[in-house]
C-alpha cells in the first residue's frame, strides 16, 4: 500500500475539495488483496489525515467522517475487519454479503448479523448489497 500516495490524495480531498466523510476500503478496487494489516495501515492513516486536518486551521471545526469498508470472502474475517476498523476510529463500517457466491436471503441475514453482533462499539454499519455480485 501507497500510504504516501494515499495521505497526499486524502490531503487535497479533505483541505480543498469540501468533503464531508471519506470512504476507503469500499467495493471497487484492490481491497479483497490487502492483508489484515495492509487494511489497519490504510485505515490508520486516512485516520491521521482527517485528524490533522481538524486540527488545521483551514478544517477547524469541520468534522470529517470515515466509513471504512470491512467485506471479506469469510464471516469471520470481516467480524476480526469490523473490530480493527473499530479501533482505529472508523465513524462506520460498509459491509457487503460475501461476494460471487449465490446466498439465500438467510445466509446473507446470518452475515450480517454475526458480523453486527461481534462489533465493540456502536459504530454504525451500513449494508451494502451489490447484486450482480
């Protein structure tokens, strides 16, 4: 992961571009290849760049949300994804069912709320469903 990259894109999005939350990890992209500590990496430091600009005079009081992706091929794993992006600060989490498997509406139901129920906080989860995935 390109986290010099990613801090400088994040920079111009929350100094210049008048964002109001940022969402990393989502759907699209390369996040299915990323490790656990890849993720946390990202995670953390999208979490500084949003923290510092707060502290900026240009963000002062501007809150900038992060919504951070946790959809993993394995249950279990976007329950171990949900609590690092907890602990990292995340403002909420996207989860999608378990994609290019056909699900019963009760599978994709005992995803989610396994993956709810094992969260720490209250931290608000968004559901996301893609289905042509």
């Amino acid at each position: 992961v390109n986290l010099d990259a990613l801090t400088i894109l994040l920079q111009r999005l929350v100094r210049h571009a008048g964002i109001d939350s940022i969402g990393i990890l989502g759907s699209t992209g390369t996040y299915a290849y990323l490790s656990p500590d890849e993720r946390l990496r990202t995670i953390l430091a999208a979490r500084n760049v949003i923290s510092n600009s707060a502290n900026s005079a240009a963000g002062r009081n501007k809150q900038h949300n992060m919504i951070v992706g946790i959809g993993a091929l394995r249950t279990d794993t976007a329950v171990d994804l949900a609590r690092d992006a907890e602990a990292a600060g995340a403002d909420g989490v996207l989860l999608a069912p378990v994609s290019y498997t056909p699900l019963y509406d009760e599978e994709v139901f005992q995803h989610v709320q396994t993956v709810a129920r094992a969260m720490q906080t209250s931290t608000p989860m968004c559901i996301y469903n893609n289905p042509s995935t």
